[in-house]
C-alpha cells in the first residue's frame, strides 16, 4: 500500500466485482433453466448457481423472472433468424430460393430449443398474453420483411406481378409453416425425414407460385 505521513492510504478506485456475469451467461443459463422446468419450476437461485456472481446480477439486468424470459425468448428469435436470413438470392431462380429459404427457415423454427419455447410460450400465453406479440415482433416480422423485400426486387425484375409484397410474404410463410408446425406440437416424437421436408416443401412452393 501506498504511503502518506507514515499512515497507509486506501485507494478509493473501485475494483471490478467479481463476481459480474454477462448478459449473455444468463441468457445461456436461463435458457437452458426454462425450457427444462418451465416458467413457474425456473428458480433465479439455479441460474445463479450456474454462471456464478450473485442475483444483483440478474435483478440489474433483467428486473425480475418476468423480464427474464421475456429477454430469453427475443434472444432465441434473433439468433433463430440469423440461422437463415443471410440466405443469398443471387444467381438462383425463385423456385430454387423460395426452397432454400423455407428449408432454412423450418430447420430453425422446428429444431428443438425453437419447439420448447413454442410449447412455453402456449402454456404460458394466458397468464403472459405478451408472448406471441414477441415472437412475432422478434421473428416472424423479420423473416417476413426479408421475402417482401426479394418479391419487391422480382417485381422490379419483370419476374412477378405487382401485388402486396408484404401481405404475399405473410401468405408464403403461414403456408410453409402450418402444418409443419401444427405436427411438430400435436406429434413430437414423429421425425420428418429430409425426401419428406424436401416434397412438402417443393409442393409449397410450386403451389405458391
């Protein structure tokens, strides 16, 4: 320690906690705390336990359980979108984007993790009415601006006619997404195999265009 007058003088500089865990350790514990026990069984003490630090941690970034979850499931949409949203459409036909981008888009919405939360944010839409709007705020707006912005560059291409880009975007992706979706929920332990994936998905496209 530093000396002044023959007293030892304390630095009044505050060090770093220790104990400070990021916002994305949480967000990595919580998922996993949540889509194993549920909202209600999720204890904040176990998340804790698992990143270490204390709940100051989470209270300071969070507020509370509620804010939890709800910064859980926008984490999970964003990085659910970016699984597939980069998805080039140059040199390819619209057939063979429209596949590619329905292929990517279901692989990331039926994988597990994405079905866990889907079956959460259900049981949990009563209580919790705001958990559909932020799933669709934080994934289906995106998915569904990226292809109304590929049909306004098709239009301007002479490829399609002109319509409502954004209401046929909502159109082509409720029709890939229904009954996939639909049978993941009612049936979880049916496996869809690629050949099925690939003719569901070729029937919607051909159908769609």
């Amino acid at each position: 320690l530093p000396f002044k007058h023959g007293i030892p003088v304390i630095s009044s500089t505050r060090r770093p906690r220790r104990d400070r865990t990021t916002r994305e350790d949480i967000l990595n514990a919580a998922t996993q705390e949540f889509l194993v026990n549920g909202y209600r069984k999720t204890s904040i003490t176990e998340i804790v336990k698992k990143v270490g630090g204390s709940t100051r941690n989470i209270y300071d970034y969070f507020t509370d359980k509620h804010g939890l979850l709800l910064a859980v499931l926008e984490h999970h949409s964003s990085g659910m979108v970016q699984r597939f949203i980069g998805i080039d459409p140059s040199n390819r036909s619209i057939q063979d984007f429209l596949h590619s981008f329905a292929r990517g888009y279901l692989n990331a919405i039926l994988d597990p993790q994405s079905m866990g939360f889907y079956r959460l944010t259900i049981s949990e839409s009563v209580r919790m009415p705001e958990l559909p709007r932020i799933i669709m705020r934080s994934a289906q707006q995106v998915v569904v601006g990226r292809i109304s912005r590929y049909f306004d560059t098709q239009i301007e291409q002479g490829v399609m006619a002109p319509c409502d880009t954004m209401a046929t975007a909502e159109m082509f992706i409720a029709l890939i997404r229904d009954k996939m979706l639909m049978r993941a929920a009612l049936d979880p332990a049916r496996k869809t195999s690629e050949d099925e994936m690939n003719q569901f998905i070729a029937g919607a496209v051909a159908l769609f265009l």
